[in-house]
C-alpha cells in the first residue's frame, strides 16, 4: 500500500540494479504496484544465526552504499519531521519517561544531520527479516524504505 517510506522504493531497486538487493523487474506507478525478481527458497536471514546474519550484513552494507540524490528525501528534512513530530508523540503518549531523554535524542538527531557528508542511499529498514535468501545471490534485501 502506499505510504511516505514507499514511494521511492522503485528508484532505491533501480539504483542498486540487484547489486546485494532484490531486482525490479517492472512497475506500474499508477496501481503502487512493483513486480519484483523472486527470492527463493526466502528464508529470512533472522534464523540463519547471529554469526552469519553478522557476516551478510558485512557484505551487504557496502554493496548498498551509493550516491543518492533527487528523488530520495535527505537526512535533514528526514530530521526536520522527527523533531516536528517527537515532542507531540511523547506529549500525546502521556510524557511516558524523562523529558531529558527526549531532548537528548533531538539535540543528537540535529547534530547527526549537521555532520552528513557525501549523501549516499540509505535503507531505513535492514534487519534480518527484511534480507531474503536467494538463488541468484545467497542472500537479497528487500523493502528497502529509502532515504
């Protein structure tokens, strides 16, 4: 389904182009729909063991590092909504712990963002569920919600 962390997923596939990633093989924009190469067995990297999900995520991450531009959002205006957005959640959760901790993640976010230096394609969401094993590579990342 369409959602904000979705909609450059298509470009995210096509600028890795199946390099540690799963491929995209077409896309119909006006359904949300993506056709996607198929990963198989699929088993997910979470039950392969601490000491190979290690070892995959070593191999994956450099291979995913590209330059990124337009049309992917930037580390700031993704920081820029998280401190928009943090204080009403926390006020709106019922201030459930030290409004210290709170402060300290914002000031942290805003610094992270300040110390960005070449902007490279980022997937929000690798973890060991989102990292398939495959067939034509032993293991593949999916679902990569790009920024």
């Amino acid at each position: 389904m369409p959602h904000r962390a979705s909609d450059t997923e298509a470009d995210a596939l096509r600028a890795w182009d199946g390099n540690g990633a799963i491929r995209l093989l077409d896309q119909d924009p006006a359904n949300h729909a993506l056709l996607l190469e198929l990963c198989n067995p699929g088993d997910h990297l979470s039950v392969a063991g601490a000491d190979e999900g290690l070892d995959v995520m070593i191999d994956l991450l450099p291979r995913l590092w590209v330059s990124a531009a337009a049309p992917f959002g930037s580390l700031a205006d993704e920081v820029d909504r998280w401190v928009g957005s943090l204080p009403r959640e926390y006020a709106d959760a019922g201030a459930p712990f030290e409004r210290s901790l709170l402060d300290g993640a914002l000031e942290t976010l805003v610094d992270l963002a300040a110390s960005q230096g070449e902007p490279v394609l980022l997937h929000q969401d690798l973890h060991g569920d989102n990292v398939l094993r495959a067939q034509r590579e032993p293991w593949l990342a999916i679902d990569p919600k790009p920024l």
